[in-house]
C-alpha cells in the first residue's frame, strides 16, 4: 500500500492517459471484465492509500449500453468505498437517462432523480458531465444529498469550432425548443442569428413532428446544433425543413453522439457533414474535450 494524493482510474483508452496528464496525476487502468452471460466484473489492478480517486468512462456508439455503464461505476464506487477512499468523484462525460427527468406518465420511474440518489448514497462526493439532457437539472441538485453535478458547458468549443469553418454569417438552428437556449449562446458569441424549431414527440410511440419557421437562406450557411443525436430523427426532420430554404450548405453538430436505431445510415443519405465531441467514441469526434473537463477539475 503506498500513499498517493490524486490518481484517476478507469478503462484503458486514449483519453484516460491524457486525462492523467492534463490533470498532472497517475492514472491506474481497470480490468473490464465481462462473464458468458453478460454480468460485470470491473477490477482495480492496483490499490492504494488514495486520498481522492476520480472514475472516468467512455461509452463507445458500436455497443452504446447505458445500464451496463451505470453499473461499472457502481460497482467502482462501492469496492473503493469498501477499501477506504473517502473522495470519489466520476467523470462522466454522457449521463445517461437525463431525458427522464421527471416521471411523465403515471407509473413511470423518475429515473434521474434515482441515478443521481444510487451515486449519492453510494458515497460519490461529485459527478462531472458534459451539456447534460436536463432542462430541470438544477431541482433534481436538490435530492443529491451533498454530492454535487457538475454540468460542463461545451458551447465555447462548439463556437471555435464552427469559427474554424470560416462561415460568413451562419444561421444557428437549435432542432427543438430545449436547445435554443444553447443555440442562443452560440449565435450570440458568433455574432449572427439563430431559430429554434418545434418539435413534439408522442410519448407513447416516439415518433417526431417538427414544424417551425425559417427565414429564405439562398446562399447562406446552417448549423444545426443539439446536445443529443440518438435515433437522427430529430436532425433528420430539421434538415428537410431547412432544405426547403435552398442554404448554400447545412452543417450538423452535436455533444453526444450516439447513433443508435441505424442514425448514420438515416443522415449520411443527405451528404451533411456531421460533427460530435468524443464524450461517446464514434466516427464523427472533432470536438475533443479533455481540456474542458481538466479546467472544470482545477476550478473545483
């Protein structure tokens, strides 16, 4: 057993050794076991007299299983509770089941709010995520019991992303009304224009309807910009819309990229360019976000 101040730990990857070195601490990659049939068995392959351990992991779009992810941290949390770490604090960059954010039909589960009350009482002093689905984040905080959400902003690096497009003017379209509010920054900080469509899903079969208006754009450039892309159905419906606009061109960008439900497929038949953060791996990680993740560590 050796005395360490600070080490972050997780599954072997890319972004876990620069995670580690932008932190400026050790990092201790962790066996990701997985038995015949299915159950977890992460395992910490060496143990130490740590006085906080950070818990990162990455989803990946090719086997995207969110319940499996939830579990492994769990699972983490609670054997290095059983062997005396007092500060855990996750890394997570995609937090899953933020769109139930509330219980919208009678029966369902509020599943956030218990996500978020497991971790609690498991010991996890704080979370880190990235432009978190929750529009009522800030009332859920208040169940945690201590343990803080820390819901990283993305939109500084979505905007020096599209400055490095080289856009004159572009038109920034948030695909529903839940993304305006960050639409709004990034067209704010660009200097230019933004809509926000309207967009109903039938909670019963899921199906999407978008409608909204949008100004003529012949010869101008669109950026669609979301937090999610799950199904594409949503990017899907607003690119018919802005097409009927004749824009020079269309460019798509979001946060977490998933891809589930054959979403490439769907989008890759309109010849957009797509662009995601690597909080989930997948084809179209542009937007690194280790910095951002080190710069929100320091500060808290």
């Amino acid at each position: 057993m050796s005395y360490i101040m600070k080490v972050i730990m997780g599954p072997a990857s890319d972004m876990l050794e620069a995670l580690a070195h932008k932190l400026e601490i050790s990092y201790i990659p962790l066996e990701m076991r997985i038995f015949p049939d299915g159950e977890v068995c992460p395992r910490i392959l060496q143990t130490g007299d740590y006085e906080r351990v950070y818990l990162f992991n990455q989803l990946d779009y090719r086997n995207f299983d969110p319940n499996k992810y939830i579990l492994n941290y769990y699972l983490m949390v609670k054997t290095l509770s059983d062997i005396g770490i007092k500060r855990i604090e996750l890394i997570m960059p995609y937090l899953p089941y933020g769109r139930q954010d509330r219980s919208f039909r009678l029966g369902e589960p509020f599943s956030l709010r218990y996500i978020l009350e497991l971790f609690s009482k498991s010991g996890v002093s704080r979370i880190y995520t990235l432009m978190a689905h929750i529009p009522r984040l800030t009332e859920i905080i208040g169940i945690t019991e201590g343990m803080r959400v820390v819901n990283i902003s993305v939109v500084d690096a979505v905007v020096d992303y599209i400055n490095s497009l080289n856009f004159d003017n572009p038109l920034i379209v948030g695909p529903d009304c839940e993304s305006e509010k960050w639409a709004d920054a990034i067209s704010h900080s660009l200097g230019t224009e933004h809509v926000a469509l309207d967009k109903n899903r039938d909670i019963n079969t899921g199906e999407v309807k978008t409608r909204g208006s949008i100004p003529n754009l012949r010869g101008r450039q669109v950026v669609i910009v979301d937090d999610i892309i799950s199904t594409g159905r949503t990017v899907e419906n607003a690119i018919h819309l802005i097409n009927k606009k004749n824009p020079d061109s269309i460019h798509v960008i979001a946060i977490h990229g998933i891809f589930t439900s054959g979403a490439i497929d769907r989008l890759s038949k309109y010849n957009v360019p797509i662009i995601t953060s690597n909080t989930i791996h997948n084809p179209f990680s542009k937007i690194p976000i280790e910095n951002i993740i080190t710069r929100a560590i320091k500060k808290w």
